[in-house]
C-alpha cells in the first residue's frame, strides 16, 4: 500500500497547470495635481472604488502603494498621469466590475478629472495565474498595443484574445 501512495504522490507532483489570469493597465492625464480642488471630487472616491473592486467577483490584485492606492505609482514621465494595474480571473470579471457597479459613475464623470486621451490608453494581457506585473510591464503593453495594434501580447477588453493554452506533461 505504502508504494501505491508513493506512485500517487509522484505523478500528483509531476502534473504541471499553468492558469491565466487577466492583467489590465489603464491611464489617465489629470487636468490638475491630484491636491487641486479641481480634484477633490476623483480623489474623494479613490478608497470607496478600490474597496469596491477588492471585493468583486473575479478580482485578484491591484497594483498599490502602502498608502493604499496607485496615485503615487509613476509609469510614466508627465507626473499627472495615473496608472490603475490589476489582474482578475476574466475580462468578463473585469467587464462586469468596470460598467456594472458604482465604478461606471467614475467612468461617467471622468472628463471633469481627466483629459481625454488622442491614443490607446487601457491594455489587457495574459499572465501566469500568481504573477503580478509591475507598472513598468503594464506601460510596456500600453506601449506595445499603441505601436503594433491589438495581438496575443497586449489586447483591448472590447476584442479580447484566448487565453494561453495550460499544459500538462505528457
């Protein structure tokens, strides 16, 4: 019996699944300081939207500061623009969060925070399930998706590409 749970425990060990989960990065340019009056109705709502998205279905992670929130996190050399990075298990997760809870009334008032945008400024990848990107692999896809278009390496939520295949030894 003792060779049997052996065996068992060897090819348990040996099997090798690699899950995909979703990274997003999406940017804004603020039309002020994030201190500036101007400001204060974005910046009254940062932790309430952040608690919001922590809680829903399919959220993983968000990139963040120890203060709690990105608004210090530069990916980028103009300081007024903010990177929000996360990683959730579907863009319909993702999807569902952005446009179906109170993060849509940010999304309605954005224009009176931020400047609109003439290029690209969200972008979604697969990574390994556990992997977190940092702010510079997040510019990077933004980067990459504005230069060569929407492709395995970095896609936009509205035409989302596969995920990976996992594999498993054979």
């Amino acid at each position: 019996m003792a060779a049997v749970s052996v065996v068992f425990d060897i090819l348990i060990k040996s099997a090798v699944v690699t899950q995909y989960h979703l990274a997003q990065i999406n940017i804004a340019k603020a039309v002020a300081d994030l201190d500036s009056p101007l400001m204060a109705g974005f910046r009254s709502r940062i932790n309430e939207i952040n608690g919001l998205a922590d809680k829903a279905k399919g959220f993983i992670w968000r990139l963040q500061s120890e203060e709690g929130d990105a608004t210090s996190i530069r990916a980028f050399e103009d300081s007024n623009t903010y990177i929000n990075l996360s990683v959730w298990e579907t863009p319909e997760d993702l999807k569902n969060f952005v446009y179906r809870t109170m993060h849509v009334e940010l999304i309605r008032d954005r224009e009176t925070w931020f400047s609109r945008l003439p290029e690209q400024h969200q972008a979604a990848w697969w990574v390994p399930a556990g992997h977190r990107p940092s702010a510079e692999e997040g510019r990077d896809r933004l980067l990459t998706l504005r230069a060569h278009g929407p492709s395995a390496t970095a896609f936009t939520l509205a035409k989302p590409f596969p995920q990976p295949h996992s594999t498993t030894p054979a």
